[in-house]
C-alpha cells in the first residue's frame, strides 16, 4: 500500500504557473457534449504528436495506415477514440467487447485505502502465448499500459515483422487511447461511488450530472471548441521543464499521480451537499478544475509522446 503524500510537486507547479492562463483559455466557446473519450483524447493525441521525434512520428503514421479497422480513421488523432469505439461496438454478439475490455480503461484505487494491487485484481499475468489486445478482462489501465509498452517494444527490436502487424496496430491504439484515460483523474480513484459516476453535482451554467461526467466532459469544453487550437495553445505552454518531469515516471507512477489530483481537487474541495444529495460547485472550484484538466491534456501529450518515440 502506497504512504499518502500531496499532490505531484510538478503537478501543482505548472498549475501555479499557468493558473494566468485560464481567461485565455475559456475565451473559446464551449460546443455541446464530446466526452473525454473524444474531444480529450484527440487533444492528448495532437500534443503528443508535436513532441514525438519525426523519424517515430512518420513511423507511426505509416504503421497506422496499413489498419483496415472501420469504427475509426486512421491518423493518430482519430485513432484517440478507437478504444472507447470498439469497447461500445457489437461486432461480435451485444456487449461482448464491452465485457472483454471496459476494466482496461481506469484503475479504481480507493480514496482512503489506495492499493494498486487490488485495484488491478493482483496483476494477472498474460497467458503464455497471448497477446496483449486479448489479455484477460479483469485488469486495469495500469497493466495494459505496461503490457501494449513491453508488446511494442518486442516488436520493434524484431523489426515490426509483418505477421505481428495487427497486433502492433492495436497496440498502438489501445497505447494512446490509454495514456489519455490514465490522466483522467476520475479514472484512478473510487470512493464507493464508482469514481463518482454516481455523485451529483451542479453548476449553474451547466446541466446537472455526475462529478465523473463534469470531469469528463464540463471542465474539458471550457478549453475550447476546436481540438487543433486546443491542442497548440495548451503545447505552447509547455516548457523544457515541463518535459523533463513528467517523462519521468511510470504508468504506476502515473497513476498515483492522477489518484492524488483526484482525491485532492476533485473530491476534498466538494462542498457539503443540499438536502437532495447533490453538490453545488463554486465558480472557484470549476476554474480549478478546469486549470487541472489542462495540465492533466498536457502531462498526458508529452508522456504519450515519450513512450511512442521508445516504442517505434
């Protein structure tokens, strides 16, 4: 079990130090709904793509275009979504993707008690044999990362041969799709609320619902209406600094990251809910929130770019 500690020094440095930026930020229009799982991911998948290096970004690109998958494109922007795409498809019967691979996507930790290894159901090992993209359905992000990393890895120093090409496809997929749900903050704690889907919270400008979806969804549309625009002003902030600590790190690391932000601005600063149950956010809390997501884009970009470039 890991020692409580605060939030990631790193983490609330470039918080303070972009906390100006939040007016500029939310000049932009907000634009109707788009989930984490879409407009996040497709802004973590352009800023990685300003940081890798060009040789692996090519190689990327060209990896990606041998895919002949139809639930996505297959640039590495619009390939962000695929995970969640096929996990809600029914290619194969209702909901059997969906039962194969939505414990894939976060990694509970509980707010009180974090332990990593009961979060990810003790590890369990691939059979022998067995590729990641078909590993078993009790696991978490963690794991999945670590396991899509060691898969490309292989493949790379065997030369990426033809008969594993699917495979690195999906790995690839499943790799960037990931690295954006592991800095989700919701998706690294749960408080007996199912990392609150099922807490109730308001803003009055905004509709009422759960303090995942504002995670999700709310405080990520106050960035912007444009994914491309997002994504440069958020990389443009980003500093040499920046870069040399948050490639710092595992997915384990990671994690605990995403946990502590959690349970330190999302959850701790709730106020005291109404009579209904349901909690009013301060315009002080959405700013926060909003400032953290940002970061959170930005950790995600440069840690995906970072283990893309030593995968390929």
């Amino acid at each position: 079990m890991w020692k409580k500690h605060p939030l990631h020094r790193a983490h609330w440095g470039a918080l303070r130090q972009y906390i100006g930026m939040i007016p500029i930020l939310l000049a932009f229009i907000p634009r109707p709904a788009f989930a984490w799982g879409d407009e996040g991911h497709e802004i973590v998948a352009a800023i990685a793509m300003k940081f890798m290096e060009p040789e692996q970004r090519q190689r990327l690109i060209q990896l990606l275009s041998q895919d002949d998958d139809t639930l996505t494109a297959h640039d590495p922007v619009s390939v962000a979504t695929w995970a969640d795409r096929y996990r809600d498809s029914a290619q194969e019967g209702p909901h059997v993707h969906y039962h194969q691979t939505h414990a894939w996507h976060f990694v509970d930790l509980e707010r009180d008690h974090p332990n990593l290894d009961r979060a990810c159901a003790d590890h369990p090992p691939l059979p022998q044999g067995t590729p990641a993209s078909a590993g078993p359905a009790r696991d978490c992000v963690v794991d999945k990362i670590e396991q899509f990393n060691a898969e490309l890895q292989h493949y790379k120093t065997a030369g990426f041969p033809s008969k594993n090409r699917a495979e690195a496809i999906l790995a690839v997929k499943y790799l960037i799709h990931f690295i954006g749900d592991l800095h989700q903050p919701m998706h690294a704690i749960d408080d007996h609320d199912r990392g609150g889907n099922e807490l109730k919270v308001k803003w009055p400008p905004v509709h009422a619902g759960s303090l995942h979806h504002y995670w999700d969804t709310v405080f990520v549309e106050r960035l912007g209406t444009d994914v491309t625009l997002v994504a440069s002003t958020l990389a443009a902030r980003i500093t040499p600094e920046n870069l040399q600590a948050w490639q710092q790190g595992s997915a384990r690391d990671w994690a605990r990251e995403s946990f502590d932000t959690a349970r330190s601005v999302a959850y701790d600063p709730l106020p005291t809910p109404n009579e209904a149950g349901h909690y009013l956010l301060s315009d002080t809390y959405v700013d926060q929130a909003t400032e953290v997501v940002a970061v959170q884009l930005e950790e995600a970009g440069v840690r995906l770019a970072y283990c893309l470039d030593k995968d390929l």
